[in-house]
C-alpha cells in the first residue's frame, strides 16, 4: 500500500520548527519571580517619592528654586539610580537626615532588587544548563514517547502508574512537536523534547541512542514510518512498540523495525463488536485495557513455590508462559512444569495502589 504523502508546507513547517527539552519544573516560574522584584522596585520608588515630595520645602531646585511633584519624581528616580546629577539638592537638616536616614536605604534596596533579579535569572539559566547537562549524562535505559496525545499519555500512565517517583517520571522523555503538548507532560513530571520526531536530531536530545524501550503514538501512520526507521536506525537494541490506525499499514511498520504493533483503529472495533455480540465480554476486555481497577493483565516471574508445577496450580489465573523467546499458550503441553526461568501472563485483582499482583 502507498502511504499518503505529507503536504510539502506541512512538512517544510516541521523542519522550521526549533526544538528544546523542557525538564520538569518545581517551585515559581522565573517570570512570576521578575514581576515580583519589579513590583517591589516600583513600591520603593513610590516610598521614596513621598518622602521627599513630602518634605520637598527643603529642597532646592537650581533651575526654578522650588521642587514640586515633578521634580520629587525626578530627584527619587536619578538618586535611586545613583546618577545624581546634583540639580536638585537637599539643604535643610530634616530634608538631609530623612535622606541619609530613609532615601539611601531605599536606595540600596532598589539596588538590590534590580541587581538580584538579574543575578537570580542568570543563575537560574546557569542552573538549567547544569540541570540539563546531569540529566543527559545520567540518563540510561529510558523510555522515549514519540507523541503524548491519547495513545501516548494512557501508554505514560502505564508506564509509569500512580505511585512512580519524580525521578522515575523524569525517566519518561516525551517527544511532540506541539509546544502545549511537551508543556503539559513537564507539568505532569516528565521530561519533554519539543520537535518533529522524524528528524534524527530531535530524536538524539532525546537520547534515543540509549533508550531502552520507543513507543510511537503519533496521529499518522506515514508518520509513525518515518519515526520508526529513524530510531531504528539510531539504536539497534531498543524495543520499539508502534501504533497504527490502519491494519494494512502493520507490515510496514515491522519493516521498518518495530518489535511490535498496535492497531487502534481495528481493536476499537473488534471491542465494539465484541460489545455487540457478548456485552459481558466486552465488559472483561475493557476491564482488563483499563489499568488499576477490577481485572488487570500483569507479566511476572514464576516465585519459588511454583517451580515444577503445572499451570493450573498456580494461585493466579495464568493466560500464557514466556520461556526465553517462545509464548506458550496455557493449555500447551511444553507450558507445564513451569520453570524458574520463566515468566508468567497473568489476571489477577487490581490493587488500589495500580501496581496489580
């Protein structure tokens, strides 16, 4: 089958797009930071105007000899900046100790407002690049989301489930070219790389060449080529799981390297038909793709005391057994006794906590 092409604009408008990783933030945001220091700035402005419109009689103004409202403006704006042209000069002693007393304090705490407010954003980039610089080094066998639309946030939340830790979260690297997107996985904990995934530079800030496992959730299956065979071609090892909408697009997806496929499109009917047909079962299987409530599908090594037992003696129901590279169904012959190499498929009863068995 021919894939539909891209629009050439569309496509043109993807590579124009910059890319950047957003880390998740914790605390204020730097510009909530920046108001605040200005507004405290306008508020020592304003202090220091009324302290010497309000003893502006002893005040001497070279120009005119008297100081009105304009002129206290004037004077509190070049005195809080340290120009001090000397045009306007407090000659009485009240006008001089409120100066020394009130103004020269009012003064350093602009200074520091302004001057720290600078320091604070330099610092906090400073920060960020140190930030950004450990969390690629430390990064290691990760999980990259190509996507974070619906496919690609429930396939996080599995992932990752309710109790994952912060650190765990910031293990999940989402990649989506739509600024809003990234943003609103970083407000939720993960790490997130803006930009067109089928661009092997956006998918290397990623650090997809030591990611462990790629999930491609994109809204086209032409896409979801493109972004397979670049990852592919970047890490030989990593386990790539792609969703598709179209059935027949499958074969082209396991052609380009993934390790398995998911079609949406055709399972939602199946289920739906499913639901036609025997609306009790239709009830299991949504139970079961629902993860952390009723019936959940878990994968788990056999423990100790299974060792050598049949299938069917084990406390949960077990739908298949992994030995090594073969999935063996539990009604297959070789499946009993279970080995302590293998793995089991198991239902079992969600727990509240998500975590299944």
């Amino acid at each position: 089958m021919i894939l539909p092409r891209q629009d050439a604009a569309a496509r043109e408008a993807h590579h124009d797009t910059d890319f950047r990783v957003l880390l998740p933030r914790y605390g204020v945001a730097p510009i909530r930071q920046v108001g605040r220091r200005l507004l405290m700035a306008l508020l020592v402005m304003v202090a220091t105007i009324f302290i010497v419109y309000s003893d502006r009689t002893g005040y001497h103004d070279n120009a005119d000899g008297s100081v009105d409202f304009l002129d206290a403006v004037y004077y509190s704006t070049v005195t809080l900046s340290t120009t001090g042209y000397g045009d306007i000069v407090p000659y009485s002693d009240s006008a001089r100790l409120s100066n020394v007393l009130l103004v020269t304090p009012l003064r350093v705490l602009f200074l520091i407002i302004l001057v720290g407010t600078t320091l604070e954003v330099l610092t906090e980039r400073t920060r960020e690049q140190w930030r950004l610089t450990r969390w690629r080094s430390a990064l290691r066998d990760h999980t990259v989301v190509v996507g974070f639309g619906t496919k690609g946030r429930s396939a996080v939340q599995t992932i990752c489930g309710p109790s994952a830790s912060p650190r765990e979260k910031e293990r999940i690297v989402v990649v989506d070219p739509n600024p809003k997107v990234v943003e609103s996985a970083t407000a939720h904990g993960y790490a997130g790389v803006i930009g067109d995934a089928t661009r092997s530079d956006v998918l290397l800030r990623a650090e997809v060449q030591k990611a462990r496992q790629i999930i491609v959730a994109t809204q086209r299956d032409d896409t979801a080529v493109l972004v397979t065979l670049t990852a592919r071609q970047l890490n030989r090892a990593a386990k790539i799981v792609a969703a598709v909408r179209e059935e027949e697009n499958a074969p082209l997806l396991r052609q380009s390297g993934a390790n398995a496929v998911i079609t949406s499109a055709s399972a939602a009917g199946r289920l739906l038909g499913m639901s036609v047909l025997s609306p009790s079962a239709g009830t299991v299987m949504e139970d079961l793709i629902q993860k952390g409530s009723g019936l959940d599908l878990v994968e788990r090594p056999v423990v100790k005391a299974e060792v050598g037992r049949g299938v069917r003696d084990t406390d949960d129901l077990v739908v298949s057994v992994l030995r090594g590279h073969r999935l063996l169904a539990y009604d297959d012959p070789e499946a009993s006794p279970l080995k302590a190499t293998d793995r089991l498929i198991t239902i079992v009863r969600a727990r509240p906590d998500g975590s299944g068995a």
